[in-house]
C-alpha cells in the first residue's frame, strides 16, 4: 500500500471548512485540542469512565481478549437549542456489507443510559449530526454509539479493524479517540475514490474523523504495546437517517 498524503487534525476551519472537506475528499479529521477546549474537564473525565467497564467482545473469535466493547442507540433531532437526545432500546446487530460479519448476529452488552445522557456525549453528538445535516440537509437521526477498547501487550498486538478495508455501509460515521496509552501504531488509513490513500494518526484525546461512509472504505492498523500495556479506547458514532413515520428503516443498513 502506497501512502502519499499524511493529514494532521485539523480545528482551523470550523464546521462549514470541515463539511467542504468532507464533500471533496470524502472525510475530515478534526483536532481534539479544539474539541476539548469546549468541553468542561468534569464532564470528559465523566465520558471517559465509561471506557473502565467493557466486558471483552465475544464476536471477533473463540479466545480473543485484545477487545472491549459496549453498544448503545439513540435518537438525535437537531433544533434550534441543540440537539434532542433520545435513549433507545439496544438491539442484536449485523453488518452484511463487511465479509467477516456476514451472516452473522451480533449481541453486545448495553452502554448505561446515564452515559448516554451525559454532556460529553450531547456534545460530541451535536458535532457529529451536525456535520452530518451540513453535508445532508437531515436533522433527525438514528445513531449507534461504539465503546471500543482495544488492549496491546508486549507480546502481541491488538486490532482495532479485524476485518481489514472497509465500509460500514452507514450514512456517516464519526471516530472520536478517547484515550492513547502507551501504544504505538493505530494509524486511520482512508481510502478516497479517487486518489492514493491518506494517513492520519488519532494521538491526543478527541482527535477526531469523520467520514461519509458511503465515499470511502477505511482501515486502522494494529495497535502495539510501548512501556508496558498499550490502551486505545474509541467511540465510534453510526449515523443513520431516522426511520420514516410508517416505523420502516429509512436506507439503514446493518450495524458494526
């Protein structure tokens, strides 16, 4: 794989340059210094708890412990005072637009409603459908939130994508890093239509991508321990336009 474009997080030009970025190239990567200078340390001290109790995801294979995970749904309906943020219940999953999860039915264990009331996430939420209603014109979205660990150890490394290039099949999806410790690797590598792939690292907390799922394919490499065990904790935002009002999904594929 040839890689000849490296972009650094960006918080310079707001949200109206991201969308432009995001309709050009298919993505945009957003700096968390700029993200977190908006958000309260108590509240994204708060968020962050969340990623201490993922029980070990059970899908990837029979033995495999390098990943945590938690799954929640909400519903998100922009208004003039912010987004309306609505718990929902937690469904099983499949992703038959990915090989490896073809076929298969997924259960993974409830995210708290509590966090999924939290400022934090009402923020982060409002970032992303409101990317997403730029880039679509929509503001009333079904969203499916990723608590996603991924543990290194010295002896072996751990995968944040096990099924390789991708896509997801969602309308938009928004990657927000949590947290990086002691790790080397997990480089985001998108894939453009057009064009060479673009490599970017996510390294400080809310480092962000944002991508028009149906655009691109992306991957992430594997994630290596450095000093001791290396952690990566991400939340991962599925956005979906909202079913219609007959209750039939709206263009909603299978989840991740």
């Amino acid at each position: 794989m040839t890689i000849n474009r490296t972009v650094r997080p960006s918080g310079t030009t707001g949200s109206a340059g991201h969308a432009e970025a995001i309709r050009r190239d298919g993505f945009a990567v957003l700096a968390g210094q700029h993200l977190r200078a908006q958000l309260p340390d108590p509240e994204f001290a708060a968020l962050r708890e969340a990623w201490a109790d993922l029980p070990v995801d059970e899908q990837v294979a029979e033995g495999v412990t390098y990943r945590r995970r938690r799954y929640g749904r909400v519903r998100v309906v922009l208004g003039a005072d912010g987004p309306v943020v609505t718990p929902l219940a937690n469904t099983a999953f499949r992703q038959d637009t990915i090989p490896l999860w073809r076929g298969r039915t997924r259960v993974f264990a409830p995210v708290a409603e509590e966090f999924l009331r939290s400022p934090a996430l009402r923020f982060l939420l409002a970032l992303d459908a409101g990317l997403a209603r730029d880039l679509s014109g929509i503001t009333d979205w079904e969203v499916g939130l990723h608590l996603v660990r991924i543990i290194a150890q010295p002896t072996s490394a751990g995968l944040p994508t096990p099924e390789g290039r991708h896509s997801d099949g969602h309308h938009f999806v928004g990657m927000h890093l949590i947290r990086r410790d002691n790790c080397t690797g997990g480089l985001s590598v998108i894939h453009p239509r057009q064009g060479p792939p673009v490599e970017s690292t996510l390294t400080e907390p809310l480092d962000s991508l944002f991508v028009a799922d149906r655009e691109v394919t992306h991957e992430v490499t594997p994630v290596g321990a450095e000093n001791g065990t290396g952690v990566r904790d991400m939340l991962l935002v599925d956005l979906n336009r909202w079913r219609s009002d007959d209750g039939a999904p709206t263009d909603r594929p299978g989840g991740r």
